[in-house]
C-alpha cells in the first residue's frame, strides 16, 4: 500500500493497464476520503501517464471520421473514444493531484481532484461496460494521441491548467453531450444514454471545481478571474471556442457567459 497521495497519485499515472488505472484509483480515492492515506509527500508526476499497447494512438489527422448513424459500429466507435477520453481524464485529475503540492492550495483542492480521479474512474469503467455489451472493449479501435497536449503545455503553473483542463475541455463537453444524448435516444439506446446523461451531470462538478479553485487562485494573485481565463486561454489553448454553448450547464457550475462569450469564434 503506498503511504503518500503523491505515491497514489504516480502508481495510477504509470499502472499500464485501464483496468488497474481504474481499480488504484477507487482504493486510493477511498483511502484519502477515509483518512487512511493522510500525507501529500512529494513525488513528481511522470511527464506522460503509461498508456496500454491497445489502443493504438494516432494524429488526430489520421484518426478514421467517425460515422453519425445509429449502427452499432458507429455507437461502439463513440462510446469507445468517450472511454479514451475518460481514461486520460483519470491521469489528468492524479497529475493535478500531485504535481502542483508546492502550490499551497487548501486541502479541499486535493479532496475536489480526488473525487474528480475518482469520477473518472466510473465513467471509463461505465463506458467499457457498455461496450462490452456491445461485443467490443476499449483497446479495439484507434484512438486520438492528443489528448495530454493540454496536460504539457501547462505544467508549469495551476492557473493555465485549470483554465485550460476544466474550463475549455471539460466545459466543452457540457457542450456537446446533450446533442449526442438525444441521437442516442433517437437510435434507440436508451442504455446509451443514460449513461452519457450521467457523465454529463457528473461533469458540471468537476468544471464547478475548476471554477472555484481558479477563482481562489486569482484572488490570491491580486488578478481578476475573467481577464486572466481569457489571457491564459489565448496563451495556451491552441483551438478556438466553438459555439454553441451550453449556457445553463456552465451557469450550473458557475461559469458565466462574461468569461467565454467574448473571446468566442
Ligand atoms: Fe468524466
Ligand atoms: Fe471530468
């Protein structure tokens, strides 16, 4: 057992396998929730998580498009990208976790990216169920390698992380799920959905936390929230955001229009 959530933190970000990914995370998770892990320690996070053989990665250019129709070959393609995405959102919140100790953040910044780890960790586990009730698991297709670009480009400083990890992406995908919830219903998979559904409301918390913690950090720097998310963005995240939003799950999570609507494409 590892003593320090540091310790935690690096054995999930290089256990290869999703499954063990998954499975130190709930027992870690659990662990610092329950007080039996208590300490931080100090343990630089690897500067990539390990990843498994299957999926093999590729550019985003060489990715196959993936088809919008209800077959179950397109629902698998989906579902399966969704489980890759979800499974980097596990190494993201434990890089999170450790890599920025030296910080100075209060205690329920760690409790918030544990529970965060440990979301992930459902959502990958809900998705590759479900993919194997389609007859495939996660590992069959190939999947996107850009995934920990974000991850990179901003280790260097929490604000430019959480402006970019939870307030672009992780808000972006409010954005998206709810079209591609009603496709799924339209196709019949009511199963699907659900899960998808889940996931969604599951996520306005995570970007909720990153809402707050970069709030926090702004009013300790002296700077005000929306004029710093808008500069780091434009430093440090390569696409442009894309409209629609969705307003009422980002107002969920306190994320109001003031910071995106004026920088949008
Ligand atoms: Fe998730
Ligand atoms: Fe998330």
């Amino acid at each position: 057992m590892v003593k320090t959530l540091c310790e935690a933190a690096v054995a999930v970000l290089t256990a290869a396998a999703p499954l063990d990914k998954v499975r130190l995370t709930q027992e870690y998770a659990a662990a610092w929730r329950e007080g039996r892990i208590a300490d931080f320690g100090t343990l630089p996070p690897p500067e990539r998580p390990t990843r498994p053989e299957r999926p093999e990665l590729k550019l985003p250019r060489d990715m196959p498009k993936r088809g919008r129709g209800g077959s179950a070959q397109n629902r698998v393609a989906l579902l399966h990208a969704l489980a890759h995405i979800e499974l980097n959102a596990i190494d993201l919140a434990w890089d999170i976790v450790c890599r920025f100790v030296g910080e100075g953040m209060p205690k329920g910044f760690t409790d918030d990216w544990v529970q965060v780890a440990d979301d992930e960790a459902k959502h990958f586990l809900m998705l590759e169920e479900r993919l194997n009730q389609l007859g495939a698991s996660y590992g069959d297709l190939p999947a996107h390698d850009g995934l920990w670009q974000a991850a990179t480009t901003t280790a260097h400083d929490l604000a430019a992380r959480l402006a970019v990890v939870p307030m672009v992406l992780e808000a972006r995908g409010l954005d998206v799920t709810p079209d591609t919830v009603r496709r799924l219903r339209e196709f019949g998979d009511e199963e699907s959905a659900g899960l998808l559904q889940i996931i969604h409301d599951e996520e306005i918390t995570h970007v909720a936390a990153g809402r707050r913690w970069f709030g926090h950090l702004c009013a300790k720097r002296g700077e005000d929230p929306v004029e710093a998310w808008q500069g780091l963005v434009k430093q440090y995240f390569r696409g442009s955001l894309k409209k629609p939003f969705n307003v009422d799950s980002r107002q969920a999570a306190d994320f109001g229009p003031e910071f995106y609507e004026p920088i949008a494409e």
